[in-house]
C-alpha cells in the first residue's frame, strides 16, 4: 500500500508531498494535479520496473555503480508525450541559477524525483527514483543512491499498479492485442479501445471472475452480458442483452454490439473490466464518476470499494463528484483546493462539496488572487458603490480599482452568498467577506447568514437605489454638462413628478432619515418615474451615471459608514 508520495519537478509540481494512505479520493477543480499526481505513480512504476529488468537483482547486470537505465519515448507508455521534457516542470531540464548549490554551475541537469513510500508485509519502504533528462526521445531513470534497493524490491515485487484514464469512447471494432499495446493505449487516454480485449482475457483465464462481472452487470443495468467471441474472426465480438425476459428466458431478446450502449453503461463496464483483468494492488481511477447519473455514482463507487476490500487493493481515485465525497471520510480525502492537503474533519469535506458545487474557474482565480469577496445583489448595486467611493475620494476605491472579486446574488436568498462563502474557505481559509443586504431581508435574523470572516451589512433605506433619491442630484444628472432649454425643461418635469410622489419632508430634506424611503423600492417606483417624466431613457443598470453627477454633500453619511466597513474588511 502506498502511502505518501513526493514530487519534485515534475510537470506542474516543483515540490510537493501527497499522504495517500489507504483508499482515497483526490478531488478539487480542474488543472490542479489530480491526474497528475496518477501519472506520476504510473511513471514510477514504469520506470521501476523498466530498472528492474536492466539492472536488478536477477538482470544480470555486472554494473558495480548504480546506473541508470534508457527509456525511450516509444516505451514509455505512461503518458503520451511529444518530447520528453513535458515532464519537467516548465520545461527546464537544467537548474536556474539561483537553484545551484556550491560547486555547482549552469547547465547542471536538473534531477526529476518520484519518492514513494508505502507499507507491506514485510514492514514500512521507501524508495525514490530519479530521472535525468537526454535527448527529446530520450531519458535515464535510476535509485536514489541512497536508495537500499534489493530489500526494498523485495518487499514490493508483487505490488502491481494499474492507472485507468477517463473513458473516452469505443471504436466499433476491435482486434487481439498484446499487453504492452494495451499499455500503450491506456497512455494514450484511449482505455475504451482496449474493453473487448479485457472482457475476452477475464473470460478465457477467470471463468469464475468472469461470472461476478456479469452478475454485477446485471444488477446495475438489467442487461445480460455474452461471453466474448474471437476464434475464427478479424475482431473481438462482445455482445448484451437489454434485459433479461421472465423466467431467465432471453432467446426473443435481441444481441447487441457493447458499442450500442449508452456511455455510463460502457463506463461501468470499462472500470469493472480493468478490476477483473487486472488484478492490482493500486488502482488508480481518473474520473471514474464521469457519463454516471448521481444515483449511479454511488451504487458504481460502492461496488468498487467492495470489490477492492475483497481483493485487498488500494484505490485512488480523481474526482469531481459531490457523491463521492458525501460517501467518503474526511481522512480518505484529499483536497485540491488552494493546494494539496488530507481533510482532517467533516467541515472541511463540506466545504470542498460545496466548493465543487458552486465555484466557477473565476471564483477560484480571484479568490487567490483578492483580498476579500464582496457580495450584493447585483451588478446595479455594484457599480453604485464603486461611484460612490470615487465621488468621495474613499480609500474603498482601492478595491473596486482592481477588478474586485464579487458575487451576484442575484435576488436569491442570502444564506446563498453563505454557502458560496464557506466554498470559498476550501480555497482560501483566512479570505474576508461583506455581504450587503437590502430591505428584502429586513426581517432575517443574524444567525442565518453569520459566518466567521463574513461581514454583514443592511442599508437602512430598503435598498442602495433609494439613496439616489435626492431631487436636486436627479435634476443635474437630466440637465447635463451644458444645460439648454430642453433639458431644464425635462428636468423641471421630473422635479414635478417627485413633488407629487413624495412626502413634503422627504423632497426638502433627502438626506434625513425617512420611513418613506425605509420602505419604499425607489428602482420600481420613484426612479423609473422620474426618468419617464423627464423623458431620460435610463436603464437601472445605468443608474450609477447620476452617482457620477453627485456632489459629495448629496450622498447620505450611511453610504459612506458602508464604504468604511467594507473598506476595512477587504482591505
């Protein structure tokens, strides 16, 4: 069993320590090394068993010092790549020169190590190797020379790693391969291309095996599956049933070619496949949840969990499926997000479901990047504030001048910003939010949304709008920069119709504290009026333009008490 390991320079790991004990999963976004941490495994095991032959214990190899052995880019089957230097991290085989040590000098290689460490019969092993890059086709691989080697080899000689890449398809026919094609293949990411020949070998070498695939087969979909067909044809001919007729009859069933299924029977078909022809100590899956319903990705990861405790096989599996970590302990997971750690409660597990849920690639961006998320219920809401703070000269401009982060509410629910919120401490744990609520939710009490690092804000008036009422502030906006006839006439009969519309008090002094405004939707009544009367065409996401046109005298001091929090929370 694996149970930690190292990478340091390769792909896009500089140097990072992974603790997979026992069965786990990895999961987090895509581009953060999931798959990739597979393929390391997979080329460790390539390449020690590539050294092995060459140079082990029974090659025959005289070589009294630890050399290395060649591994062309034909063999290594691994992962497919166009040039060998794809496995180091960007690109650069030598050290930088700020990575030489003392007596050291440029163009030195830069050595590419894979340290495994597991545990097994015979007790705790550890075993590193290292790859020197050569020539675009071509690379060394080697021990660590402070590798005990032969006690180690002992130890692990039966342990067997199979990687299955994501299902991608299967072709419509398919002949017998040999298993070093079949390797070839799978480093192709083209597993499905071999699913004919895995259902052939289970059946011919493990009729017994071959029985349990079928009964799970059944079980799952319903269908019938026949044994696969070779002898005397130019391809391999696999054949179901969809369904199984009363009383175990199936003649008046038709037979169909497995290409004929749909993709998540033929997912199920491909993993189960892999279980039974390829008995492993370590399997790893990369997206096995992938074409599944979320019903289906449970029955098929409990399955396989069953499967592998019979068969005392260590699974790692890469993931994106919310099932799969509701299904999981903390401790068997292993979280991408912000950077590769094991989860150690079920508040982080969680947090990492909810972050799969609700997290775009730009949340996850701009939340390394941010000081804080700000969230409201609307871009509307947004571009207010953001004038509000020029207008006044507030150092809160120096959140909106940097592509802020913020998230629309967009009129849902505020425990909504919440649970995104808590998302976002998967990726960011000490991140800072300020949540602005409107009259909407007056009445929702503090607990339902209150959350460590999260802000909360209500705007006394019923919501950011109703601070654009003040009458001479909405005047100047119509009038323009160069006021003529016309538009102070439009802007005397938007005066007109405020007069009408509101209390006495409220239209002499705006910037007091009015239940009028605490209570009335200025954005579907007071303001659209306006505008009409005045014949000013003006969307509500434009209403940040009569912000632009406010003097600072006109802007209530409650603006600038939200401005001085936020401010202070995101800075």
């Amino acid at each position: 069993m694996i149970e930690q390991v190292t990478l340091r320079y390769f792909k896009r790991f500089r140097e990072e320590i992974f603790n997979v004990s026992e069965s786990v999963i990895l999961v987090g976004p895509n581009n953060t090394g999931k798959t990739t941490l597979l393929q390391a495994i997979a080329v460790w095991d390539l390449a020690l068993r590539r050294w092995i032959a060459e140079r082990g214990p029974e090659s025959g190899s005289k070589a009294r010092k630890r050399t290395g052995v060649a591994i062309t880019r034909q063999a290594f089957t691994s992962i497919p790549l166009r040039e060998m230097n794809l496995l180091w991290t960007d690109r650069s085989t030598a050290l930088y020169k700020e990575e030489l040590k003392e007596g050291q000098n440029l163009g030195t290689p830069r050595l590419l190590e894979i340290e495994v460490k597991g545990k097994g019969a015979k007790g705790d092993w550890s075993l590193s190797l290292e790859f020197t890059y050569r020539y675009p086709d071509l690379i060394h691989v080697r021990p660590a020379e402070e590798t005990p080697v032969e006690p180690i080899l002992e130890t692990i000689r039966n342990t067997q790693v199979v990687h299955v890449p994501p299902f991608s398809g299967i072709g419509a026919e398919e002949t017998h391969y040999d298993r070093a094609y079949q390797d070839l293949l799978i480093g192709q990411g083209k597993p499905g291309d071999i699913l004919r020949n895995l259902l052939l070998e289970v059946n011919r070498e493990n009729p017994e095996e071959w029985k349990q695939l079928c009964k799970e087969i059944e079980e799952m979909f319903g269908y019938r599956l026949l044994p696969p067909v070779y002898e005397g044809r130019p391809f391999i001919v696999c054949e179901y049933q969809p369904g199984v007729s009363n009383k175990g009859r199936s003649r008046s069933l038709p037979k169909l070619d497995i290409s004929c299924a749909g993709s998540g029977f033929l997912q199920v078909l491909m993993l189960l496949g892999f279980f039974y022809a390829r008995p492993a100590s370590i399997l790893l899956l990369d997206e096995p949840d992938a074409h599944l319903h979320v019903i289906l990705q449970k029955q098929v990861y409990d399955r396989l969990r069953e499967i592998a405790r019979r068969r005392g096989c260590q699974l790692l599996i890469a993931t994106h499926s919310e099932v799969l970590v509701d299904g999981t302990s903390p401790e068997k997971i292993v979280s991408f997000f912000e950077h590769p750690h094991k989860l150690m409660a079920d508040f982080e597990r969680e947090q990492v479901r909810e972050a799969l849920k609700r997290l775009t690639s730009q949340d996850l961006l701009m939340a390394e990047q941010a000081p804080g998320v700000l969230y409201v219920e609307g871009e509307t809401d947004l571009n207010l504030l953001r004038e509000w703070a020029r207008v006044l000269e507030h150092p809160a401009c120096h959140f909106f001048a940097q592509s802020p982060f913020w998230h629309n509410n967009q009129g849902r629910h505020p425990r909504e910003a919440k649970s995104h919120f808590f998302a976002l401490q998967a990726v960011k744990p000490d991140i800072h939010g300020v949540l602005v609520l409107d009259g909407d939710h007056r009445q929702l009490s503090e607990h339902e949304v209150l959350a460590d690092g999260l802000t909360i804000m209500r705007w006394r008036r019923y919501e950011a709008e109703s601070y654009l009422v003040h009458p001479e502030a909405l005047a100047r906006f119509v009038r323009g920069a160069m006021p003529d006839l016309f538009t102070m006439d439009s802007a005397e009969r938007g005066l007109d119709y405020l007069k009408n519309q509101l209390p006495p008090a409220v239209y002499r002094d705006p910037l007091a504290d009015h239940d009028y405004l605490n209570a009335t939707p200025a954005s579907k009544t007071l303001l659209p009026g306006f505008f009409e009367a005045a014949g000013v065409p003006l969307t509500k996401n434009e209403y940040y333009q009569v912000v632009a046109q406010m003097l600072p005298e006109e802007i209530p001091d409650e603006v600038r008490e939200k401005l001085d929090v936020m401010s202070e929370a995101l800075k």
